[in-house]
C-alpha cells in the first residue's frame, strides 16, 4: 500500500465516507479514529481503505476479509491485526 502521513488526515469520520459506510458500524468512535486513519494512511484514499478492507484476504484469518470478521462478529480481530502490522508483525 502507498503511505500517507497520518498527520496529514483528520479523524472526523466525515472525511471517510466510505469508510464509515462500509465498515463503521462494526467499530466505536475510538476504533474508527485509530482504524480510518491508519489504514488511509496506508491505502493512500478511504477509497483505497475501504477497497482493502472489503477485498484483500488476510492469510492470518483463513482468507476472510476484513469485512467478513467484522461480519462475523470479530471487528476487535481487525484491530488486533492492524496494530500487530502497525508495530512491525508479519501479515
């Protein structure tokens, strides 16, 4: 993913609109903050961010996607593994 400084982005959660549409319901305003950001950051757009989130697979979680753990009731899984890459772990 090409990398944008998170300093750069607000947290709002307006300035993620399809972020928030797709996956906000699964998160509270703290999660969203940490998540929207990180992942634009990385992605590069909440466009990019929201593509991700709803089509890579995630190896470490048997291939399902983001959206399919927050789907199966595992949005903390999510952040667990965001912040475990954020830090340095392997995907």
């Amino acid at each position: 993913m090409e990398q944008t400084n998170k300093t750069e982005l607000e947290s709002n959660e307006s300035n993620f609109p399809n972020m928030a549409q797709c996956c906000g319901k699964f998160f509270d305003e703290n999660e969203k903050s940490y998540l929207f950001l990180t992942l634009v950051a990385w992605a590069g757009s909440d466009i990019k961010a929201t593509a991700w989130f709803k089509s890579e697979t995630i190896s470490a979680f048997g291939g399902k996607t983001a959206l399919e753990l927050c789907k199966n009731n595992q949005p903390d899984a999510v952040i667990k593994y965001i912040r475990h890459i954020e830090q340095g772990g392997f995907a």
